[in-house]
C-alpha cells in the first residue's frame, strides 16, 4: 500500500530545523548572542549551567521587543532583519532566516521577556513543546532576556549525543570568544555554575584581542591593515616562530561574521607556507569588509559558510596582504624571557666532505667569505693572517663611533660570537641574538627565489669535477631532468652506470658539501618529479638549497663578516624567520637586563 502525502505537524517541521541549527550548547549560545548583537547590545550577560545544557540564559541592554511582537519573534520565517529578495542579496546583520528561535523552542523550555524601549514595563512569554503561553508582566530594564533550560528533554536519543560537561562548556566559551571578537566595543561577561569565567570589558580591538587570547599573542603578533578595491583586512596575525600545533587560535570575519570557508583558509596557508615549522599552524584575528552584494552568507543554516563573487581576487587580496606583513622585519616582537628549545635539524648537521681537490679549493677561506659576504668581506679575510680566528675584542675607535647603534640598524652591531652559533649584537634597545646559520639560510633562500624567478641564476664551474658513486635511479633522475637540473644551476653528467659528476653549480653554493647536496636534491626529484619541482615544489627544493649554502655552526667569523650578515637580515623579507619557520633572532631589552642583575633596586 502507497503511504499518503500530508503535511508534517508544526512541533515536528521545528524539530528538524533544529537538527540542523541546533547542533549543541554553543549552536544556541551563537543564534542568542548574535540577536543581541543585531539589536544593538552594548552590554550582554550569559548564564550557563552545567555546559549549557541545563541552562543559557542571555541578558542585554539591547532595543527589545514589544509585547504585541513577542508571540511573533518564536514563530517560524518571523523577522525584523529582511523583508523583500532584495534584502537578501544584502544582508548586513547576522541573524536573517527567522528560524532560529522557533527550533530552540522546539527542543527546550524557552523564556523570553523584553521590554522596548517605549514601554513601561517588561514582557515574557514561555513556551514549551509548542505550547505558548500569553504575555505576561515581567521585571526586566530595556533590552531582552532569553532562558533557554533542559536543552532537548523532549528528544531523549539526540540528548544522549552530547558530551560532558566540560566539553560542552569549552564549546560555549569558544563561541563565546568568536562574538566578543567581533564586537570590541560591547561589554561581554560570561557566568557558568554561578562562577564568572569571563568578562571582558568594552574596548578597541588590540585590547579585545589581547584580553581574549593573551598578552603573549598580542606580544608576538603584527598589526595587519590593507584596502584595495571595496576589500579591507584588519586585525592581528601571530609570527610563524610562535606557531601552534593545533587550529585553535585562528578567526577570520567577514563582515564581523565568524567564518570557516576553504578558499580564504588556503589563502592562509599559502601565505604562511614559506614560513610555517612543519606541522605548525598560524594564530590570527582576521576582520575582512567587503561589499555585501560580493558575498553570499545563505549557504547554511549555520551561517559559517559563504561564497564569494570573486573568489580569485580575494585570494590573491588575502595572499599579498598576510605575505606582506609577514616579510617585514619585526624588531618590536621579538622581546626575551620566552624559552626556545635549541635543535639541530639533520639538515643543520657537518656532513662529511669530499676529499678531492676541488672541494678543498671551493673551500678556502677568500671564496668562502666572497660568496658568504661579498668581495669587501673576502678582501678582508684574505689580509687576515687567520680568517677564521676568534673574533677581535677590541675595535678602534673610529669603528666604535661609526657602530653605534641606531634605529637606521635595528638589529645593531655584532659584538661576537657565543660557541660559534649565535651572533650576539647590541642595538639602540638592548641585545640582540641571532642563530646565524639560520639567518644566512632565509638570506641565501630570499636570493635564490628572485634569482630564479629572474632568470639570473648565476653558475659556477668547478675547476674539477666532484665525482661520486650514484645508484640506477639517480642516474636515471639525471638523465631524464637535465633541463631541470640546468634551471636550478647545476650541471651533472653521467660518467658511468655508478658515476655521476658535478660539473657546475649555482654560485652561492660553491662552498656547500657538493656531493650530499646533490643526493638531496635528486631524492627531492625523485619524490615529487621533475615536473613539479619548479612550480608547486619550487620553494621545497630552493630550502634545501640554501639549507646546504648557509653558513654552518662552529664556523668562525669576524665582526665585519657578523655585521654583513645583520645588515643582509635587515634588507632580507622575512629574515625573523629561517625557513623552517624557526625563529632567527631575539632582543631583551636592556631594561629586562637591568631587572636580571636588579639594577636600581
């Protein structure tokens, strides 16, 4: 028998709305507070019992609802927020569907008293299981209350699929967090079992950030502030040195409304991709204005997904925007008293080196500073009787004078090596100190990118060719990827079914291991292919590169050689970071100093 086509009960049409609005807890908590918001809270208070599940009260000093309207404000498609197609084509507020506290009221008790701001008094209805209750007086100043209690104690089986306590709790709190971003200049507190976990006073948006997330990210963060077209970004984004290893610190608003989308996430990630440690994920608070007509945020019921007209401008607005802050030196952050565990990648270790005559010459110490510094830095190790000897402690005066620090050098002017690893420098605020093969390594990976995308990857031949033993598939490699090979610098020729031999490589690298770079390389070719390497895996490749020419530990250098290096970080984009995303340096300030040795106390 054919079952019969008829209309579904109205408690039930709510029923599966909310399966789709009310997820949890915090589903309800983001539609209450985002009503709020739309009628022009100054000030919002949140109660929560038990994560939210047994109570989610939301109290503000918003515009309210008049008494006629209350019936009106928990029914189905009832809004004040559009009227017309037009409308939704350019929605500005947050709430637009009307379907919201209808489904909350299907699946709970729900309270709901206002007073407008042109009435007496205040009014509350109740509503439980679709039945209405009719307006009664209430005691409430302007602005509304919603006391939304047992959450789903009608459907048993879907109350079962919460969490705990805790769980749920954290997801109200997060929520919470997203809408206090948005609204910096709203007073938000927030109460669970009796105890206030949050308040948060009306501010700008520094001050927002920095008492939701911390002083240590507003301390390690950028400002970031760009417009082109009918596009702006604003807000704060982490340095990659302070990276997280999970997604839990990023927010990004459109039009101050938290989304999660794809297309501005991949965006992100491009921009932090030359930068970011290995699994590590950027921390920011990303407010994009953009013209409404350009967005489409009726995709889902939840309201955290949306469309863009033109999506491809907007990654690329995102892209330049985030990679531009992002390669400007960025003195300020660096401050001391974080602790950072000291490592050494394998790419950072001695490999042995090569015995034949080639490596030896490639290896002096003129060609090596020539390459490292330039031919002023070069002529001077050649008139040293001991180029690599410990650094001088005593300068003349006229270098003195000539050194003294300045916000023209914000990195200052090296005044020695520690354990042959760090540079330490003073500048106009105190200390400097610089992990020098990781600053060499950004400086020789920012050079070799804008050599190659030129055109002007210089080669060097080699006076005698570095032969070494190859198994079948890096000859295999070599010969297939000539043509890339070429392009990257170097020239290898197939001697023999075992031998290969290095004829040229880029000129930067002359001093590196020869030998372990090029099996490098070829593994990397072998992995991602030929084909990639110079477009999706090009900066991979050209990491490793650099990774192998810069300057390594235990190496040596005087204070002309160290203040080339400090002078090629400050015109090197993104030289606060190596490229693996550590970081390169950092400053204590001559007052943390004097606290160390309780000066003035």
């Amino acid at each position: 028998m054919t079952a019969t086509i008829k209309p579904l009960p109205e408690l039930l049409i709510n029923q599966i709305a909310a399966g789709e609005v009310v997820e949890r807890p915090a589903s309800v908590l983001k539609e209450l507070l985002e009503n709020s918001i739309d009628a022009g809270a100054r000030k919002i208070i949140v109660q929560l019992q038990q994560g939210g599940v047994k109570q989610i009260r939301v109290t503000d000093d918003g515009f309210g609802i008049a008494k006629e309207e209350l019936p009106l404000a928990l029914m189905r498609h009832s809004t004040s927020k559009i009227s017309t197609l037009e409308d939704l084509h350019h929605i500005t507020s947050l709430g637009f569907r009307g379907e919201a506290l209808a489904s909350i009221a299907a699946v709970s008790r729900l309270t709901l008293a206002s007073r407008h701001a042109s009435l007496e008094h205040a009014w509350q209805i109740r509503m439980e299981n679709q039945g209405m209750s009719p307006p009664t007086p209430s005691s409430l100043a302007t602005g509304t209350m919603l006391d939304v209690n047992d959450l789903y104690f009608n459907i048993p089986a879907r109350r079962k699929f919460l969490k705990s306590e805790a769980t749920e709790f954290a997801h109200c709190d997060e929520t919470f967090k997203r809408i206090a971003f948005s609204q910096a200049g709203t007073e938000f507190v927030l109460h669970h079992n009796g105890k206030v976990r949050r308040q948060l006073r009306a501010a700008n948006l520094a001050q927002r950030i920095a008492a939701v997330l911390g002083d240590e990210f507003s301390q390690t963060a950028v400002f970031v502030d760009e417009q082109s077209s009918a596009m702006r970004l604003q807000g704060m984004i982490a340095l990659p040195a302070y990276a997280r290893s999970s997604r839990d610190a990023q927010y990004f608003f459109v039009n101050r409304r938290f989304v999660n989308d794809r297309l501005i996430s991949h965006a992100l990630r491009e921009a932090y991709r030359d930068v970011l440690h290995l699994d590590k994920y950027p921390a920011f608070v990303l407010f994009l204005e953009i013209n409404p007509e350009e967005v489409d945020v009726n995709v889902h019921p939840t309201k955290t997904e949306v469309r863009f007209r033109e999506s491809r401008a907007l990654h690329q607005f995102i892209f330049h925007t985030i990679s531009k802050a992002l390669a400007l030196p960025q003195s300020g952050a660096r401050q001391g008293g974080e602790h950072r565990e000291v490592s050494m990648p394998r790419s950072m270790l001695a490999y042995p080196r090569n015995n034949n005559a080639q490596q030896n010459q490639v290896a002096q110490p003129a060609n090596f500073y020539r390459t490292l510094f330039g031919e002023q830095a070069a002529a001077r190790a050649i008139r040293s009787d001991d180029a690599l000897s410990p650094p001088q402690t005593q300068r003349p005066a006229h270098v003195m004078a000539a050194e003294e620090p300045s916000q023209d050098h914000p990195l200052g002017f090296a005044l020695g090596q520690l354990h042959g690893i760090y540079i330490l420098a003073q500048n106009a605020r105190g200390l400097i100190v610089v992990d020098m093969h990781a600053a060499h390594e950004r400086i020789m990976y920012e050079k070799l990118k804008s050599a190659l995308d030129q055109r002007v990857l210089a080669m060097q031949t080699l006076l005698i060719p570095a032969t070494f033993q190859a198994d079948s598939l890096e000859i295999t490699i070599v010969e297939e990827n000539s043509d890339t090979l070429n392009q990257l610098g170097f020239e290898i020729a197939v001697l023999s079914p075992t031998t290969l031999a290095v004829r040229a490589v880029p000129a930067s690298l002359q001093n590196a291991d020869i030998v372990q770079l090029i099996h490098d390389i070829l593994r990397e070719i072998r992995e991602y292919g030929g084909s990639q390497i110079l477009t999706a895996k090009r900066n991979e490749i050209l990491a490793t590169m650099a990774c192998h020419g810069a300057v390594r530990a235990n190496r040596r250098l005087n204070l002309e050689e160290m203040n080339a290096l400090l002078r090629d970080m400050e015109m090197t984009e993104r030289a606060d970071q190596c490229n693996h995303g550590r970081p390169t340096w950092f400053e204590t300030s001559l007052a943390d100093l004097d606290k160390l040795f309780m000066r003035g106390e």
